[in-house]
C-alpha cells in the first residue's frame, strides 16, 4: 500500500512530496526532507513551542490561520493546506507591505512579528525564537489584520505554548504589543484561497485507499474504518504524535477524521450545543465560553494555543486520559457522547459511562466517537471549573474539579461533577452529588460533601502529585466553590495580570 502524494502551499507555490511515510511528522518533513532548519525541535512533545509553525486553509470563503506544533503534527495532515514557517516570513512573495508596491525581488523586509522581536531585543538565546516568531505571525494575522488590538492578557494568552529558557517573557510580550504599530504587512489572501483551491482540484481524482487515509465525509468515515479496523485512528495528533516520537510506534496505516465535514461542524440546536469530534479544541471551547464565559480562563489552560488548534475535543474524548481536562468539564455539563459504526449507526450515552478502564471504552472495533451533545445552560446553574498544576501555563492537571449545581431558594435541585487525576479515567463524583441534592445549600452542607468527596476516590501518587494531596485539593476546591458562590473574591493565579515593565 503506498502514500498519497503529499502537497502543501509554501511561498505561493505548490510542494509536492512522494513516499512521506504515514507516521512521518511535519518537522521531520522540513528539517530533514526540504532542509529548512530554522524550525527547530525542542522537546519533540509539543510543550515547547520551538517548533512551531501556522498553517493556512480555507472556512467558509476566508483563508484561517493556526499556529500548531510541527513536531507532533503528522505530516500528511497539511495535505492542501498553506503553510508557513520562520523561513517564509521575509521571502513569501504573498506577503507584502500594506499600501506599497510590491517589493522588489532581492529586496527582503522582515514581517513586524520579526521587526518586533529585534527591537524588543525579545530573542534572548535565540533556539526558542524561531517558535514565538511564528506564534506572533498567527497573532498577527488573526488579530492585527482585523484592527484588533493585543493587550498583554492576550499576548500572554496565546504565547503560553511558547516556552523560553532565558525566562525574557518581558521583552517577547513588548513585541507582541508593538507588532501593530510598525508599518503593516498583510498576505494575499485571494490569491492563496486561489491556488489552495487548484491544489484541491488536483487531487480530487487521485484514489483513496492509501496508507494515509482522510474521508471527507461521515459516511465515508465509517466505512473506511469498517474496512480498516487495525488503522491508526488520529485527528490534532497531540497524543498520538507523542506515541511516535516518544515511545517510537509506528504506523503503516492511518485514518484521520479530521476531513470528514460533518465531525468539523458546530451545530446550535434549540436544547443543546452539538460539537463534532473533529473540531479543535480553540473552536470548541469558544463555542461553549459563548454560553459559560466564566470558562474562559479555564479553556485558556488547556495546554498551550497550538495544542488547541491542533488537538480536537473528540480526540481528548475518546482517548479517555484521566488527566485530560475536557471530560470533567462535559462530564459537569452533563454532556453525551455520539458513537457511529456503518453497520449498525449511531447511538448516544453520556460520556461518563462511555469509559470501562484506563483507557479504555465501549466502542467497538468498527464504531468512532462522531459528536458531543452538550445541553445548554439552565438560568439557575452556578458552574465553577478549577483545575491544579504545578506550572500555571501550558501543563498538565494534578487534580481537575468541575462543580455545576442547580440552586433553587437555597436549596441544591441537581448536582454534576466532574473530576480528573484522582481514578482511572475522568470521573463523575456520584457520591458527592448524592450528598448535596435536596440539602440546603450552606456552608454545613458544603464541608459535609468535601468530606465525602474526599473519601470517594482513592487517587495515586505520581510525578505531579501525592494521593494524600490529591485528596485534600478535592476537598479544598468543594470549599472554595462555597465561598465563590456565597461572593467571596477569588484569590488565586487566575486573578493576576501580567503588567508591562516601564
């Protein structure tokens, strides 16, 4: 079985790539296949951001841009998209100077997220550098180019997957808010949107069983997988690229599911919120943030920015890590999961029953993980979501707590919690709400289920945390939760503001 023929945008025209290898990642692609050096490998787990680049592709008429991690992001899964990389900024003939004639061909100008970082003196040692460069790029375009501008939240935001050694978070976020006070430079969009779609008539008549398969459809989704069922399944690849640069896995056969148009979809329905499984955690989050914004916060968290536009909410969902922070929140939501086979159809659960061990669930060899249900928010719910790492920024969780409680005249109507890091896989607290359904909602009622909270799971110790700590954070975060509920300001990391040195 062979590869599709690998093709991407770069500097406005088409590359072509044969026999790139299934499991064979993006930046294995530029460093070692095309020479492109200046995108660099850090961890090679996408924590650092040294390697990061953004890529382009075409939603609903306009060109989108995500900054992603090119060391975990498997290489065919740019099939047709632009891309971009630390190279390209200067020498891209589709970007040029805002309201100027187009430069000359010798003549290089760096971009303003490159302009800034020299003037910032945000480079420091510079290994990291080519990562932030591209992390402003993505900025730039998706905030700049739209007349919006960049406070130091939001710089520090969208930087936090962009790790710097010489700790000079200082000067870096300087550039950030500089960018758009230097002379603008701005990407031939229409022209891009132009060759992405003669890329995609190009290949629209090559044949699909190869080793790297992409439907483009639900149904053809599922009949790939009912074909293939010892196939790779992948989507963002943030769990999967670690299999394969960690643990060295490798695959002869993949299907990604992050083509198939229906899984890419948002759809709002009178009751509830559907998410397909392949929408990325970025676009996920901000669909349920625009019904509960005090998750904003929380969802800025989850990893850094390109693990979000990379990794999908289906994907964090059926892979089913205990410490993954999107089940305790669905599972606090009172979200169902939508599984599919071609044989036998769909069917619906809620997503806490969807797990039976560590990683490990109840679908079937043939079935896929097609959409999240999540029912809109009641006007008497008080949703709070608390997550604890040992790193503010772009770590993973010790103990993640989701507390979503009805209350009516004082009175607990209906509990949801969801918490990760303390079992097996993501659990629902069922004990606890038991403990706090019907009781008057004080601050008696509130010690009384930490107490029992702290008794209903048995947590391990590991790298992150003890289980004795595990267990008293539980409690603690139920207490916490009655205090915020009661008025009490929140006094924590998440209330601090990082403020630019004059």
């Amino acid at each position: 079985m062979t590869t599709r023929p690998l093709q991407f945008l770069r500097r406005g025209q088409p590359v072509a790539l044969g026999n790139v290898p299934p499991d064979r990642t993006l930046l294995e692609v530029l460093r070692e296949d095309l020479g492109n050096t200046g995108t660099k490998e850090g961890c090679g787990e996408g924590d650092c951001g040294a390697c990061t680049v953004v890529l382009g592709e075409e939603r609903g008429g306009q060109l989108h841009y995500s900054a992603v991690n090119s060391c975990i992001r498997l290489a065919h899964s740019v099939n047709g998209m632009a891309l971009w990389t630390v190279e390209d900024l200067a020498e891209d003939p589709l970007i040029q100077p805002v309201g100027e004639a187009p430069a000359a061909p010798q003549t290089i100008t760096l971009h303003p997220a490159q302009e800034a970082m020299v003037q910032c003196h945000g480079s420091q040692c510079g290994f990291c550098t080519p990562g932030f460069v591209m992390s402003l790029f993505g900025m730039y375009q998706n905030h700049v180019c739209h007349g919006e501008p960049i406070t130091r939240e939001l710089a520090q935001e969208e930087l936090s997957g962009n790790l710097c050694r010489c700790t000079g978070y200082r000067p870096i976020l300087d550039a950030a808010q500089q960018m758009a006070s230097l002379p603008g430079m701005a990407v031939n969009e229409a022209e891009v949107l132009q060759k992405l779609k003669l890329l995609a008539q190009d290949q629209s008549a090559q044949a699909a069983n190869f080793s790297y398969i992409a439907p483009t459809s639900q149904a053809a989704l599922l009949a790939a997988r009912a074909a293939h069922p010892a196939a790779q399944i992948v989507a963002g690849c943030t769990d999967v690229g670690l299999w394969v640069t960690k643990q060295h896995k490798q695959y002869t056969q993949v299907i990604d599911v992050t083509r198939a148009a229906e899984l890419r979809e948002v759809a709002q329905h009178a009751e509830a919120i559907h998410i397909g499984a392949a929408v990325s955690l970025t676009d996920a989050f901000a669909a349920l943030t625009a019904q509960w914004p005090q998750l904003h916060r929380f969802a800025t968290r989850f990893a850094g920015l390109p693990v979000r536009n990379s990794g999908t909410l289906g994907g964090n969902v059926a892979n089913g890590s205990p410490i993954g922070d999107s089940m305790p929140l669905l599972i606090a939501l009172r979200a169902q999961v939508v599984l599919a086979s071609q044989a036998r159809g769909e069917r619906q659960l809620p997503l806490e029953d969807l797990y039976t061990g560590y990683r490990q669930n109840v679908m079937a060899a043939d079935e896929l993980l097609v959409r999240i249900v999540v029912p809109r928010p009641t006007p008497q719910e008080q949703l709070r979501a608390y997550k604890i790492s040992k790193r503010f920024d772009d770590d993973i969780s010790a103990v993640c707590l989701v507390l979503n409680l009805d209350i009516v005249d004082g009175t607990v109507q209906r509990a949801s919690i969801g918490a990760g890091g303390v079992a097996a896989t993501p659990a629902r607290a069922r004990q606890t709400e038991a403990a706090l359904v019907g009781q008057p909602w004080t601050e008696a009622t509130a010690q009384r289920a930490a107490a029992v909270l702290q008794a209903e799971f048995s947590p391990i110790s590991d790298m992150r945390a003890s289980g004795a700590y595990r267990r008293q954070v539980l409690g603690s975060l139920l207490q916490r939760y009655w205090l915020e509920s009661q008025g009490h300001p929140s006094v924590s990391l998440d209330t601090l503001t990082l403020e630019a040195t004059v």
